[in-house]
C-alpha cells in the first residue's frame, strides 16, 4: 500500500491495506472488467471464501449490492481459473440473482465474450448487419474464410409490402389485400439510404400505405447452420463446458419438475420463476446453446408420465417433448401471473399488479398506463406495487433525466399542468420508493442517532457512460437515509460541490420534488469534501450546539475523488484536525463510494482506520447491516466487511481449499 492522489490532487491512499475490502469498496456498478478483475484475484488470493461470499453479496438482489454486470465479470473469471468452486455454487446463484444468470454463464463460458450491457470496454465497434452481433463474430471468426464467405453471398432480399384497408368504423380496420413485390440484391449490403431506389416511388391514398422492409431469411437459416455447428464442437471437445451446460440443464429441469408437481398439488405459492426465464425454442439464448430439447428431455425423465399425451412412435421425438414442455411452461408463467403472457394476448384486465416484479414494474409501466390506466391507478392509490429489487438509485433516475417528464431536472424546473399518465407514472414511483422503504425498514432501524446525510453534486458524479449514474446514487441514497434515520436534525443534508450547502429537504412531498430541492444548489467541478466540515462547525458554533447535539455520523455518498484540504495530509486527517481545532468530538464517518473507474484507487483510509466505514454500490439493502450496531466506535472497515459477508443468508457458500 502507498499513498496517491485523487483526481483532484489530494492526498489518499491507493489501497486501504486489505485485498478483500479493496474488492468491496471498488467493485461497483460501472467498474471495468479489467479493474473489477484486478480486484477480484488480489482478494482471492487473500482468502476464497470471503471473496466467493463477496461475489455472490455482489449479485444479491435483495440482501446485497444487487449488480448483474460485476457479478458476471466474476462468474466469467471463476469459471476460467476456480471452475471446482464455480460448480459447488452454482445451485445456489438463482437464490441470490435470478435464472437468467445461469443463460449468461453459458453464453461466457460458450464465447468467452461479456453481454453487450457487461462490457465497459471502449472498443464497441458498429456492426452494420443486424443479425451478426458479438457472438456471431466469435462463431465466424472460427471458421474458415471461406465459410464467411459462403454467409456474404447470400443475397439480401428487399420486401415491399402494400396494404389496403377498409374502415368500417373509427374502432375497427379490416386488411383486405396484401401484397408484397421483392428485390433481389445479389449479394450487395442493403443500405436504407436508397431504400426508395429499389422500387418505383408510388403514391399512397387514404386507404393504402406502403412499407419497404428487409429480409435476410436465407442467410439467417445458413448462419443458425454455423450456429449449430460451432456449438456442437465445443460440447464436444470442452470438457469444462460440457460439464457446466449438463449441470444447468439439470438444474433447469428438476425445478421445472418440482414446479409442474406444485401446480398438479395446487400448491401454487411454491412454483418458482424457472418457466419465466427458460428459453423460447429458437429465441435469443437457445438459438446459440440448443437449450430447451436437452431440458425437455430430462423433464420428461423426472415427469415421464406426462408423455401419453404424445403418440407412442412419436415419445422420443425432440421437437415433440419442446412442444409439450413450452405447453407445460405456458401454464406455469400463467399461474405465476408472468405480465409478458398477458400483455401479449392484450389481455391487460387480467393483470394482477401485485404480481408484476419491480423492474417489469419500471419497464412496463407506461404501457400498464396507456393500456389499462383507470384500473391501474386505483390499484397504486390503495395497494403497493414491488420494489425489492431496485435501488433508490433507479426510481431517482425515472423522475429526474426526462423519463416520465420529458425533461431534464438537473438543467430544468417541473413542468406545470401534466397530463394524467404522467401524473399516474410519478403516483407509481412514489408508491414503489414507499414500498423499497418498507422493505428495509422492516430488518430494523438505526439505532445511531444524530446522522447526517452528505450529497456530492459535483459535475464528476454525472460524467460516466452508465445510465444509471453516482449522481442517481447519491440523491437516492440521501433521500433515502432521510427516511430510516432519526429526526434530530430536522430532515436535513448536505450537497457539496464547489460550495456546500444545507438544504431542508419536506419528506411529506412527492419523489419529483424531493430530487428537485436535492439539486437545487451550486453545482461545480469540485468535490471540496472539507469545506463540508467548515459548514457543519461554524453551524455548531454559530448555534452554540454541544458535541452532544452535533451530527455523530456522516454518511458520505461520493466518487471518493476529493479536493486537498491540508497539504500533505489525507482528508480523514485534515477532518480530524479540523474538529480538534474547533473543540468538537470527531463523528463517525461513513465513506461510501458511488463510481467504479478503471484507473481510481482513491481509498480515504486503511482497512483498520477506527471512527470510519467504507461501503459502496447503489443498494439501500446495504443499510440493513448497520441496524444491529450499537456502537459504532467498536467497528472498523474490515470489521464491518466481515460482518456482511458472514451473515447467516451466505452460510451455504463454500470453497475447496
């Protein structure tokens, strides 16, 4: 460990001493792959267990940070170097993530490639046939160039469609003709710029409307080919990946089996999500790993009672047992009320928004609005919605960068007279930040006293390529330690920038609002952590507070990159000296950071540092492990870490020494 400086030139430590709280601290969302890598071997080697502990708190939906993309990252790295460990694990991951994790494991252990939201990388070229993406890349570079070739001279076809319409009423519209003229272009890349050149220009009437679209059918059906093909070589000859894809499927097939027994029993409360997340036949995941026949088919072993239904010649047909087993699956996502079923038999009324999951509540909520609005509405009024598996960071997102608004909060006031779906879509946020509170407030309360929330606003926490940003973070998590916190300080932070200020934030208000107080302040390209400090005391003193009416925690929502305050000395030092000066007790100090960066290394303290924390992520979940502390002066970072990862929810998590 050595000192270094901060993007703004002050001084901290690269390192806080310890690999694995380097690990915790760091690996958030937006961290690299090479960074999160770097991360993740260091604490390995310091001790696997903790860091496999550490990996599954990183997935953790609901006890956890609750990342996907890092979690994948370490997923990927496990099963390159700690595939024995990655296996003992892998029954466990559904509990902490979801299934769709095991489909991404696959599609990185098939390709060696992250999915297109995993990779941070700046090296995303554009790819100007729709049908080959990252993975069709890696298949085709396998082969020779001569088999690419064969794919390129397929020809494009060119399809315009006219159709006519007679109207009977407004409500209804009846096709009554169709026809399609197409376009061979022997091989030359379609380019929409001259899409009007492959047909002679028509025009339409009020009862017909013309349409030019492309097809690549043929080439489609010769890529699938290579598809297959290549898939087929690496089950073959990786033993690894043989083993890993085997395993899934089990695991896919016995819950699936476990559900189908439940729905037989009427025992519905115990069916699990398995249906929602295994593959349609030739959809996104099966049409590159061949998924669904090797499931059916072991379903059908664990269930084989259910094939009478197909013809005895036809029992050990393939395509036979994936049309029974999608069957199967429909009946199950129908009694786990799966919203994609319903929406797509536009059979909104059927809805029961109790069970829409939070982040299918955050997609589809204009739709639910626009489709089904009065029995909606009445639904948020009276009941709550889901939101365990969001962040406060997500719902600050929504009202904020011009989501539901249409503008911009950071650069812009509330509009005025909104619409009624818009006034629906903020009723909905509210009801759902309602619903993330009580979810955590029900593990319990501080039990600390006097704590102060501090909001960096400074322009750093807004540049980042994520579209969830530490700005969102930071907001979210402020707001939300507002609302668990005790009310000693009269529902009051902090937001520093260039210039700190204190704002008096009314929790009684919307979300909307709320946001809207947090960002109305100075704004800058500073982060001047210790002018925080100055406020906090020369308020003491302008007051004449005691010790015992000061703030006693600081939570300190940051990217950790702060500005010097004393030279030669770290700003956990300059903060120390400050209060010794003013001849206040020192608080405690709660550093959490809010950006991953592929170069930062910027850690306020050493692991052992008493008086501090260093937490990170975007996750209020995180706030339930400081409920059961009654003594903050008792703890230390690497304290605290442990805590976390030793809690009795990853007591199945194990290594092989």
């Amino acid at each position: 460990m050595s000192l270094t400086l901060t993007e703004n030139f002050s001084l901290t430590f690269d390192s806080s001493s310890d690999a694995r709280l380097d690990f915790f601290f760091h690996v958030i969302e937006g961290s690299s792959s090479e960074r999160t890598t770097e991360l993740l071997e260091k604490s390995w080697s310091q001790s696997p267990l903790d860091t496999m502990k550490m990996i599954i708190n990183c997935r953790d939906i609901r006890g956890g940070k609750g990342i996907r993309p890092q979690a994948l990252i370490c997923l990927q790295w496990l099963y390159k170097n700690q595939y024995d460990n990655l296996l003992l694990n892998l029954a466990h991951f559904d509990e902490f993530g979801c299934w769709k994790d095991y489909l991404n494991l696959l599609l990185i252990a098939l390709f060696d490639v992250l999915p297109h939201d995993v990779d941070t990388s700046d090296k995303k070229t554009k790819k100007y046939h729709t049908h080959v993406n990252r993975f069709d890349t890696v298949i085709l570079r396998s082969f020779p160039k001569i088999k690419r070739q064969e794919l390129e001279m397929i020809p494009t076809v060119v399809r315009q469609v006219e159709r006519k319409f007679i109207v009977n009423d407004e409500s209804q519209k009846k096709i009554v003709r169709q026809i399609i003229t197409e376009r061979n272009l022997d091989g030359k890349k379609f380019e929409y710029k001259q899409v009007n050149k492959y047909f002679p220009q028509k025009n339409p009437d009020a009862k017909k409307f013309f349409y030019k679209f492309k097809t690549d059918k043929a080439k489609l059906k010769k890529l699938n080919e290579y598809r297959r093909e290549y898939f087929n070589k690496i089950y073959e000859n990786d033993t690894k990946f043989r083993q890993l894809y085997d395993r899934i499927v089990d695991l896919f097939a016995q819950q699936l089996a476990k559900d189908y027994g439940y729905l037989k029993e009427e025992n519905f409360n115990k069916i699990s999500l398995t249906s929602k997340w295994l593959p349609n036949r030739n959809r996104f995941f099966d049409k590159y790993f061949f998924i669904l026949g090797p499931v059916a088919k072991k379903f059908f072993e664990l269930q084989p009672e259910i094939l009478i239904e197909i013809q005895s010649t036809k029992r050990n047909d393939e395509k036979q047992m994936i049309i029974l087993l999608s069957r199967i699956c429909t009946k199950l996502r129908r009694q786990i009320q799966v919203s994609e079923i319903f929406m797509s038999s536009k059979s909104w009324e059927t809805i029961d928004y109790k069970h829409v999951p939070s982040v299918a509540m955050l997609l589809y909520r204009q739709a639910f609005i626009r489709n089904d609005h009065e029995r909606f509405n009445e639904f948020i009024g009276s009941k709550s919605l889901n939101a365990g598996a969001l962040t406060p960071a997500d719902l600050v997102k929504q009202v904020m960068d011009g989501t539901i608004l249409g503008v911009d909060l950071f650069n812009a006031d509330i509009p005025e007279n909104l619409d009624e779906q818009k006034l629906t879509s903020l009723k909905a946020i509210d009801n759902q930040w309602r619903s993330l509170v009580n979810n955590v407030r029900a593990n319990g309360s501080l039990l600390a006293t006097n704590t102060l929330a501090v909001c960096d606003v400074s322009g750093s926490m807004c540049y980042t390529p994520q579209a969830i940003k530490p700005i969102h973070g930071a907001i979210g998590l402020t707001l939300f330690l507002m609302e668990i916190a005790d009310k000693a300080w009269n529902n009051r932070c902090i937001s520093f920038s260039e210039t700190p200020s204190f704002h008096q934030i009314d929790m009684t208000k919307p979300l909307v609002e709320r946001c809207k107080q947090m960002v109305k302040c100075s704004w800058g390209m500073n982060t001047d952590l210790n002018l925080v400090f100055d406020l906090i005391l020369n308020y003491g003193k302008e007051n004449k507070l005691t010790s015992e009416q000061m703030p006693k925690i600081l939570f300190i929502f940051t990217d950790m990159e702060f500005d010097c305050a004393i030279r030669e000395k770290t700003n956990y030092e300059s903060f120390k000296i400050q209060y010794e000066l003013a001849g206040y007790r020192t608080p405690f100090i709660i550093f959490w950071n809010l950006k991953g960066e592929k170069t930062s290394k910027s850690t306020p303290v050493k692991y052992n540092q008493d008086g501090v924390l260093l937490l990170s992520g975007f996750s209020a979940q995180t706030f339930k492990f400081l409920f059961s502390v009654k003594d903050f002066s008792e703890i230390t970072p690497l304290v605290m870490l442990l805590k976390i990862i030793n809690d009795p929810r990853y007591d199945c998590i194990k290594v092989i020494d």
